[in-house]
C-alpha cells in the first residue's frame, strides 16, 4: 500500500478510529457468545456465527492496529530523524514514516472469512427448508468470496493511474449487486412467510441493515477516483470501512440475536423448545 506522510490529527483520528471498532468487536463477541445459553438448540449456531464474525473481526483489527503503530514514529524532543529513506523529516508533534510499510490487506484476509458467514447467519434464522438454505448459504458465501477476492487488487492502487481500481470496483460490484438483489427480492417470500409480525420484521431490519452498511463500501472504495488523494484518501477510507464494520458486524450481529432471543420465546411459548 502506498504509504503518505501524515500530521499528527490524522494519525491520531485513525488510531482511535481503529481502537474504538476493535473494543466494539471484543465486547459484541462477548455479550453474543454469552447470550447462547438462552437460545433454543435450533438457532444457537446463528448466534455462534455472529459472534465468530466479531471476534474474527476483533483479532484483524488487532493486526491493522498494530501495523498502523508500526508504520510511523514519534521521534523524542527535537531530534530529527531519517527513516528508511523515505526523507520522511521529523517536526514536534508529527509522526514520521518508519519505512514499515501499513498492511491494510487485514481487512480483506477478514472480510474472505466474515462477510460469507454475515450472509450464512441471516440466512439460519429464516424459515427456510434445510435443501433451500443450504442452497443459499454456498450461494451467497462463494460470491462473496468473490467480491472480496475481485476488490483486493484494486484497493492497492491510491494514486497514479487508477484504471485498475475501476476495473476491480465494477467487478466486484457485479458480484455485490447480485447478493442485494438475493437478499431482498429473491428471499422477500421467505421473509414474508415469517408468521410473527416483529420476527418479520426484525429480519427485514438485518437484511436492510446489511445492503446499507454494504453500500458505503463501493462508495469508500471510490474515494481516491473521486479526487481524495494522499494522506487524506487514508483517512477517509480508514474511517469509512470502520464504520461500515461496527455497523454490518456489529449491528447485523445483534439485531441476529434479537430474532433469535424472539423465535425462542415463541417455540417456548409453544412447548416446542428442544
């Protein structure tokens, strides 16, 4: 990854930035894996997988972390440092380059494990047959792979001649909008079929929630085609795909919990907890 010298206030907002997702991982993980006691045996592995989603998410934000702290210094007093050859001068109060290069590739090692098993857990709490969400869950989860896979090439490229992150965005879209179109037309009968009016609705709510926070990815994706360059393009990209994180792994995650917890006091309810 293109590597940019940047002022103090940007490092900072995207140490935070990566510190606050990461304890909003930790604790979802927690408070998800926690709550499976009380989920009926049905639709325990839904709220298992959510929680695996968070705590994968939480050990690559671990990584992404450490590799931003890695990647630049803060030299003592005033001493001026050079680093790596990057001619990257030290000045009071701002970081320099150590010539560690930033590794950003851990959010698509997460995302090549997450963002399938996101689909796969929406997809066990639908009232589905066993043929039919089996069906789905290969489905949606190889073209996710997919996405993820046609995206990565792309993201490398920050400045310069920026046709290959094109290409990489408009076939990854291809892919993308297939899954949307699965999620809320081609399951919208399934989703209908739900008998309880708040399960149903809550099931929509993951679905919605999903595409929305899904979307900003292809539009953060476009941030340094649209003239967002250099240490501001890091930034911007950094903060958005944080923010989509927290709100498709986070949020998809306890809204997962919540059908669950309500289908499970609707077979308890029905004497047909197991």
């Amino acid at each position: 990854m293109t590597m940019f010298s940047v002022c103090n206030e940007q490092y900072q907002i995207i140490y935070d930035a990566l510190s606050f997702s990461l304890a909003c991982m930790m604790s979802c993980t927690i408070f998800l894996w926690m709550r499976v006691p009380s989920i009926v045996e049905k639709y325990k592995s839904a709220v298992l997988i959510s929680g695996l989603v968070t705590f994968i998410a939480a050990y690559h934000y671990i990584r992404i972390f450490n590799s931003w702290v890695d990647s630049y210094h803060y030299p003592g007093g005033d001493t001026l440092v050079m680093y790596g050859g990057h001619g990257d001068r030290a000045e009071p109060g701002r970081p320099v380059l150590t010539g560690t290069p930033f590794n950003d590739a851990y959010r698509y090692m997460d995302w090549l494990l997450t963002v399938p098993l996101l689909l796969i857990e929406i997809i066990l709490v639908m009232t589905l047959t066993p043929e039919e969400s089996n069906k789905q869950c290969w489905r949606l989860g190889v073209l996710s792979a997919l996405m993820i896979l046609s995206g990565y090439k792309g993201e490398l490229v920050l400045s310069g001649d920026l046709t290959p992150r094109w290409y990489s965005w408009l076939l990854s879209m291809s892919f993308f909008l297939f899954i949307v179109q699965t999620l809320l037309v081609g399951l919208a009968a399934a989703t209908n079929a739900e008998a309880d009016a708040n399960v149903k609705g809550l099931i929509r709510s993951a679905q919605v929630w999903t595409v929305v926070s899904w979307c900003t990815y292809p539009i953060v994706y476009v941030f340094p085609m649209m003239g967002i360059s250099g240490p501001s393009s890091v930034v911007a990209i950094q903060l958005g795909y944080s923010v989509s994180d927290i709100i498709s792994k986070c949020g998809v995650g306890l809204l997962i919990y919540q059908i669950t917890n309500a289908k499970s006091k609707n077979m308890q309810a029905a004497g047909l907890a197991k």
